[in-house]
C-alpha cells in the first residue's frame, strides 16, 4: 500500500471559486488533486453562490483591469470544454455567470 504521502500532488480546501480553479488546473497538468470543501456542493453559503454572478472590468488597480482580458479567454475555453454556456451578456453589456 502506498504511503500517505503519495496519494496526493497537491490538497486544495475550500471548493469555492478560487480552490476549484486552482485544482482544475491543476488536474490539467495531470496532478493528483484532493479537493476538500466542508459543506455539500452545490450549497448557499460561500461568496459566489446563487444563479447569477456580474463580473466586472472596472476596478482601482490597473493589475486586475488588464487581468480581465485573459479572464474572459479562460472562460470561453472553459465552455469550450465542458460544452456549455457558462456567461451571457445581460442589458447593457454587463457579463453573468450563469448556474454558479
């Protein structure tokens, strides 16, 4: 039997928006990911639950107006893949993350 150790590349806690990004990416450098969240997923209690999400571009640091770009390219990629709409524009032009 293997030792613990060697179970996992990498542990991620917390299934949230930032952890389940972190170990997709993982995963797609072929890391052996355990993902740990404390409630049930899908459930209501984190920062970005609900149906709907606005994703915005304006924001005081240049660093993450110019990161917005690259957001948007890993967004379609990842719809690419899981074929699937995962944003749409509403009025306006403003972004929503759909089914979060």
């Amino acid at each position: 039997m293997a030792a613990q150790k060697d179970l996992y590349d990498v542990i991620v806690i917390g299934a949230g928006i930032q952890g389940c990004f972190t170990a997709y990416h993982l995963a797609k450098h072929r890391k052996r990911i355990l993902l740990l969240e404390q409630f049930f997923l899908p459930h209501s209690r984190g920062s970005s639950h609900g149906q709907s999400r606005i994703i915005r571009k304006a924001y005081l640091q240049d660093f993450y107006t110019q990161m917005m770009h690259e957001c948007y390219q890993i967004w379609a990629q990842l719809e690419h893949e899981a074929g699937t709409q995962l944003h749409r524009w509403a009025a306006g032009g403003i972004p929503c993350i759909m089914g979060l």
